[in-house]
C-alpha cells in the first residue's frame, strides 16, 4: 500500500543559523514497517521526524510520502496521513482542556461531535488520562501532558505514526502500556527514542544516525545488539541485552543485577 510509504532520497536540510542538521539522507519505510531512529544528543533524529509531516522542508532532496511529494503545497495533505508526537509536548497542546486539544483533530476530520466523544474517551482510556479530560493541559505533570500528546495524534487514527521520545517522561505502567498500544497498531510507525529496549520492543527495524547521516539501517536485534557500533554512537546495549551478555550474576559498576 503505497499510501503508507514514506521516501527520504539525499535528504539535506539546513537550519536558518546555518546548523548543516542533515546531510544525503535515504531510506525508505514501506506499509507496515516499525522503524527506530537512533542516535546521540544532536545526531539529527528530531530534524529527519518533522521533515516526515512537512513541518520541515529540505534544503534539498525528496521527501515522498504516500503517493505525494512533499512540498510547500501538499504538506497539508500530508500531516492528515502522518500523526506526529513531538519531542516536547508542550509544542503540541494549546486547548483549554484536554478534551478540546483531543478533539481537535477528529473534529477537523469532519467526524460528527458524538464520533468524537467517543473516540476522545477510548484514546484517553488507552493512555490512562481519561480522568484529565476536563482540566486545562497547562496544569499537567510533564508526563501527563506527554500522555494526553499521544492520545491526540492517535486520535487521529493515522496512517503514519511518527513519534519523537515519546516515553521519555511517562512512568513505568504508562510506558509499558505504550508499548502494547504500539504493539497492536499494524500500520507504519516510526519512533526516535534512546530508551533503546523500547526500540528493541516496538520496531522490527533500526536507522542509526551521526552527525546527520546514516551510518547503519539493520535489524533492530542485530544493530542494537553491535556493543561497538552502540558506544561509536554514544548509546549503550538495551538494558534487555545488558542481561544477556553479563549474565545475571556479574557485578557492574557497583551494581548486582537482580533476576
Ligand atoms: N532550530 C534550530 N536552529 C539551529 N540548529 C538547530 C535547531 N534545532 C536543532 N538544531 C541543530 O540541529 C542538529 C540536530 O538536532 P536534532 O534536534 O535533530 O537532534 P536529535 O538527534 O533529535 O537530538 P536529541 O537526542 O537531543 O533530541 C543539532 O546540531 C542541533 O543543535
Ligand atoms: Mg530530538
């Protein structure tokens, strides 16, 4: 289904300041696929994320997205296929209650007022703020405001989701509850995160990214279990992995790992 594809080809782009944030991007994620995006503070993953609902243009290259290519005219188009959880959720939420900023969407897609009310409370429920409905977003705990951030753009019921950190502030059971609902969507979903065991969770596929390149697009089981490549690019083995390569009684760095 060519409407979920998603086509970086030589992908620059360029920040006002002169910041060369990306550098020949490729890559190419067709229906279906669950990417991660790696990298350290600064590699670019946040830069390659908003070129993918065309909050972004690149400075050169092409973007495909479904059967379009981004640009200043189709992006509108697009941000109704791609659903983006931006990396602070601040940048997201802007309604006086929560209810209001998840019903922003489906109400934009034209669904009737009763659809929506329904469709606000099942996405609420899934990220467990269902009892937040009523107060205004600005009052939240950073968490909170990242779960009620999910809860809008699934609401949305994309063809792409494309999420930014997207459990950098949320607790234990949120998280893990996260990664079910990421789990059960069949559609294309790409995350950026260096919660890596989430990565290894989620996403079938991995694209490491350095000083705004590429430098590795593999499995995740094999990419995100390659000890050098991981400290080359300032991350570490999933904490999963960490287990299974030191076995459950070594000692690390003053620490016992429990079993
Ligand atoms: N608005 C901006 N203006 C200028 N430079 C920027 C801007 N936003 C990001 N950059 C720069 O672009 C590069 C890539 O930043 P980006 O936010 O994409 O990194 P990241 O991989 O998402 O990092 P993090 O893991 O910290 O979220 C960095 O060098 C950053 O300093
Ligand atoms: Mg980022």
């Amino acid at each position: 289904m060519s409407h979920h594809l998603v086509a970086f080809d030589s992908v620059s782009f360029c920040y006002p300041d002169g910041t060369e944030a990306l550098n020949g991007v490729s890559f190419r994620i067709i229906h279906g696929e669950s990417v991660g995006i790696v990298g350290a503070n600064g590699a670019g993953k946040s830069t390659i994320l908003m070129h993918m609902n065309g909050y972004l243009l690149p400075s050169s290259g092409i973007i495909t997205i479904g059967d379009l290519q981004l640009t200043k005219k189709t992006r509108q188009e697009i941000r109704r296929k791609v659903g983006m959880v931006f990396q602070n959720p601040d940048d997201q939420l802007f309604m006086p209650t929560v209810f209001d900023d998840v019903a922003f969407g489906p109400l934009n897609l034209g669904l009737p007022e009763e659809k929506v009310r329904e469709r606000v409370d099942e996405v609420l429920k899934i990220v467990g703020c269902l009892s937040l409905k009523d107060k205004p977003p600005h009052h939240l705990s950073s968490g909170q405001k990242s779960s009620v951030a999910i809860a809008s753009v699934i609401a949305m019921q994309p063809d792409i989701l494309v999420m930014d950190e997207p459990a950098s502030n949320l607790d234990p059971k949120s998280r893990r509850q996260l990664i079910e609902f990421l789990k059960d969507f069949e559609h294309t979903k790409v995350i950026a995160s260096h919660d890596l065991d989430l990565i290894l969770d989620v996403c079938k596929r991995c694209i490491v990214i350095r000083d705004g390149r590429i430098v590795a697009d593999g499995l995740s089981h094999e990419i995100l279990s390659d000890r050098g490549l991981l400290e080359e690019n300032n991350l570490e083995l999933p904490l999963s992995l960490q287990r299974v390569a030191y076995g459950n009684d070594k000692i690390m760095e003053g620490e016992r790992w429990t079993t």
